[in-house]
C-alpha cells in the first residue's frame, strides 16, 4: 500500500511539475492573505502571498536563523530557497518526485544557494539520516500524501536534536465525523490529489504529542488561505484552450494529469462548506535535563514549600509532583511563578501541566520539569541568536 501511493505520488509530481510552476510560481502551495486584502488591487499578489505563507509557518513555529533543516515533500524548492536565503539555514529537501528533486536543485544552483540547499529524492519515512541530524523538520503541504502519519511524527523525533522544532502546513479536514455528502466530497479531493487520507488540525496534534513531543501547538489558517481556488481572486494562470489543452495533456502524459485541474473547484467548495481546513502545527523535541537544571528545580521547590536540606537529599529525577511531593495546586502555581522569576516568562509550567491529560499529570516527575526547563531555556537562547542574525543583516 505505500509503495504504491508513493509511486502515484511520484507520478502525479513528475507530469505535472511544469503545471505547476506555471501556474502557481514559485512556490507550489497555498497563499495567506489578511481579511480583506486582494491582489493585485490593495493587498498582496499571489505570488507574495505564497512567500508570506513560508514567513508565517517560520514566524508561528519559531524556526531559528541559521538552522539544519529538513525540508519534507520539498517539491521544487521555494520554501527551502528561503530558509537558505535570508534565514541562512543550510537545508536538505526530500521528496519523493526525481524530476522535483532536479528542478528544486537548479534553483538553487541560479539563486547561489547550491552549498547551502540540496535536493535528493527519498522516502521521508526512510531517509537513512542519523539520529539527531537536524535542528528543524519542515514539512509544507506534504503530510496528506502520508499515510502512516504517527510514523512520520515518530521519525521526526528521531530525526531532530533535542530542542528541536517541528514546522507543519497542511491541508486538513474538520474535526468530528462527516455527513455522506462531506465524505464524498473528502474522497474526491483525495482521489485526484493523489493522498490517502486527512486528519484534523486537532488529530495533528494528538499524534505530535504521542510521539513524545512538547510545546505542541496548532493554529487554524483556512480564512487566510481558502481564496487560494478561486481562480478570479488569486489570479491563477489558466491553461491556453481550456479543454482541449486539457485533454491534449491527458493523452500526451496519462488521465492522472487531470487531477490537476479538478482540484480547484473540489478544494474551492471543500473551503466554502467548512469541510476542508488548513493550518500549521508546531512542536518541540524536549531536551534531556541537565544536572545544573535538576538541581535548580530542587533548589527552587525547597524554597517554594520552605523545605531543609533533609528534603532535598530524597528528591530524585524520578520523584512524582503528584504522588512523591504531593504538590497541591496553589504549591504547583507558586513552583511555577517561582521558575519563572528565576528563568524567564517563557519557563510557564503552570501552562504547560494545563495542556497535560490526568495521567500525564500524575506521572510527572521533577526530572520532567527539569527537562522542560532546560528545553525552554534552549528555546530561549534559539531565539536570541535569531534576533542577533536578524539585526546583524539589518545593520549590513
């Protein structure tokens, strides 16, 4: 089953590459404009909406200047450019369409980027890369053609280093069960798209937070993205002879090519019915507990419940808030306030057990809260250095 959808995958990409380029430009994926905004007349013009879009998802998922990124289901390279570009990322794209692959690399060759942005068709799911390759794994739009998506989060974790930072986009479809009219519509769009399935923004997230993952996050684009089908709004390039060069092109490269063309007005009503949704996910690889950290969460819980040093020798990575502490709600809060005081805003573990379930609570261990300290802090530092990239460039 996933040699053969990766085999249409492949297929569909490979005859319809230069389709899309033409059509959609640079980048092949969604536009994000603001309420209201239209191109061509007082906003953006759809190509600088497809570049925002690549902004937004680095902007949302705190993507750090000067990252080892994969890029998953890189098509022809518009995102990556970007991220090697002004980002000064160094960039590894995958994808399962050779002639993507190629197209993605001479890009980068005409852009000078070359050294920074390479391409190579290979399976995601099966890339062969070390453990802990990457700072980053950026996947835009590429997630629908994956059936086995717990895989590709649990891969994602593998691949990152630990405070690393998953960027998702993705075509998604309402939360809670569709109506026989809804899933028809659902199968058609996957039909010719070439996916096996969708999942809700709100499944995304479950399946992140199953491989292992924190600070799991997601946040619905479809207003800003949904006009990207409407051919009169986004000014989508239409082929020369309508049918005819539609039917001419089925002939020369096979019916699979057509999808192409019935995924607009299927997609189009997908939005307008409030079937099919977009938006992006985020998440973050946590970062083992270093001694200093564990350390500091004992010295601050002592401080916090006015314990002596009797107490602290008995506290253990292993120790529970819950049932070896047992912290009550108002001693959690002020841990958390205290931890904050200490290591920033960004360091809200009362926020974070917030968005924990019952038993993930009660499992708890000070080691955990050790570990998500050190990760936050990792974060921290990731964003300082962004910021200095970012003003170093603005002061050339």
């Amino acid at each position: 089953m996933k040699a053969d959808m990766n085999t249409a995958v492949e297929r569909y990409y490979d005859t319809t590459l230069d389709l899309y380029e033409h059509m959609w430009g640079e980048h092949v994926h969604h536009g994000f404009w603001d309420e209201g905004e239209r191109p061509g007349a007082d906003g953006a013009d759809r190509h600088e909406a497809t570049d925002r879009l690549v902004r937004e998802l680095v902007a949302y998922a705190g993507v750090p200047a000067g990252s080892h990124v994969l890029d998953v289901g890189c098509g022809i390279g518009g995102p990556a450019l970007y991220l090697a570009g002004p980002l000064g990322c160094t960039v590894v794209g995958v994808t399962l369409s050779a002639a993507q692959a190629a197209r993605a690399a001479e890009k980068a060759h005409a852009a000078g980027l070359a050294e920074r942005a390479r391409f190579h068709q290979l399976d995601a799911l099966s890339t062969g890369f070390a453990d802990e390759s990457f700072d980053v794994i950026w996947a835009v739009e590429s997630l629908m053609h994956i059936a086995d998506r717990p895989a590709f989060f649990a891969e994602a974790m593998r691949l990152l280093r630990p405070g690393g930072r998953l960027a998702i986009a993705t075509w998604s479809v309402r939360d809670g069960a569709l109506d026989a009219a809804e899933q028809g519509l659902v199968d058609l769009v996957l039909k010719h798209q070439v996916m096996p399935s969708f999942s809700s923004l709100e499944e995304h997230e479950a399946m992140a937070g199953a491989a292992g993952f924190a600070e799991v996050a997601s946040v619905d684009w479809s207003r800003a993205v949904a006009n990207s089908w409407d051919p009169d709004f986004a000014l989508v390039a239409k082929p020369e002879q309508g049918r005819a060069a539609m039917v001419e092109l089925a002939r020369e490269r096979g019916a699979d090519v057509l999808g192409f063309f019935y995924a607009g007005p299927l997609m189009k009503k997908g939005f307008d019915t409030g079937v099919m949704t977009y938006g992006a996910v985020r998440a973050v690889k946590p970062g083992p507990a270093t001694p200093e950290a564990f350390a500091d969460v004992v010295e601050t819980l002592c401080t916090v419940l006015d314990q002596d040093a009797d107490f602290r020798a008995g506290i253990t990575p292993a120790t529970t808030l819950d049932g070896g502490l047992e912290l009550e709600s108002v001693e959690l809060t002020a841990l958390s306030q205290a931890l904050q005081d200490r290591f920033g805003l960004r360091v809200d573990l009362a926020a974070y057990v917030a968005e924990l379930g019952v038993d993930e609570i009660i499992a708890l261990t000070v080691g955990d809260v050790a570990a998500f300290v050190t990760a936050r802090r990792q974060n921290q530092h990731q964003n300082q250095r962004q910021n200095q990239h970012q003003n170093q460039r603005q002061n050339r």
